[in-house]
C-alpha cells in the first residue's frame, strides 16, 4: 500500500508491502519496514528501512536500512547500513558499514567502516576504517 503527501512531496509505501511495479516519483520515496519492491524506483531520495528487498534504484540520494537486499544502484550519494546484500553499486560518494556483501561497487570517493565483503571494487579514492 503507498500513500502519497504532495505537500511535502513524499511517497510512502507502508511496511510489509509488496510492489510488482515501477515506481519513479519527482521526491522522496519512503519503503516500509520488510517490504518487497519487484520493481525499479527513480527518484530524488529514496530511504530503505530495515529487512527490504528492492530490484534496482535509481535517485540523488539513498540509505539503505540493515539487512536488506538489492539488486542494483544508481545514486550521487549512497549510504549502506550493516549486513545489506547488493549486486550492484555505482555513485560519486559511497559509504558502506561492516558485516554488507556486494558484487561489484563502483565510486569517486568509497568509505566503508568495518569488515565488508566486495567482489569488485573500483575507486578514486579508498579508505576503509576497522570496525568500531
């Protein structure tokens, strides 16, 4: 179920939701707590709550809540939280924290924070902190 605020222009889709369709909206998309979105979603910022699954995102800006799962990403900021699951990551500024498991992450500048698992990474730039 999504619910749509054209005041503040936001989309909210609700948790535990499922979506078969795309979805691009000119602001901000919210995803529920454990939904299932099968289809892509283009927009200015999309925040990821926890236990979510997505196929691809494209957007300015996004934060991918713990333990989700994804398929691929096309953002100028990219935030990931702990124990995420991805295929794809591709960004100016991407930072990633401890425990995520990725195919392939491709960045300008790639900050990840702790022990993360990466198939291929590519980078200008590079800094990976020890876990806290």
């Amino acid at each position: 179920m999504m619910l749509v605020d054209r005041k503040n222009n936001l989309l909210i889709i609700k948790r535990r939701s499922v979506i078969t369709g795309r979805i691009k909206f000119g602001g901000k998309v919210v995803v529920g707590l454990g939904s299932i979105i099968l289809g892509d979603i283009e927009a200015e910022q999309v925040s990821i709550s926890k236990n979510c699954s997505v196929r691809c995102i494209k957007c300015q800006k996004v934060v991918v809540g713990a333990f989700s799962n994804f398929g691929e990403i096309e953002a100028e900021d990219v935030k990931i939280l702990s124990n995420c699951k991805g295929e794809r990551i591709k960004g100016n500024l991407i930072k990633i924290s401890k425990g995520c498991r990725f195919e392939e992450v491709y960045g300008d500048i790639i900050l990840i924070e702790g022990e993360t698992k990466i198939r291929k990474l590519e980078g200008r730039k590079i800094i990976a902190l020890p876990k806290t």
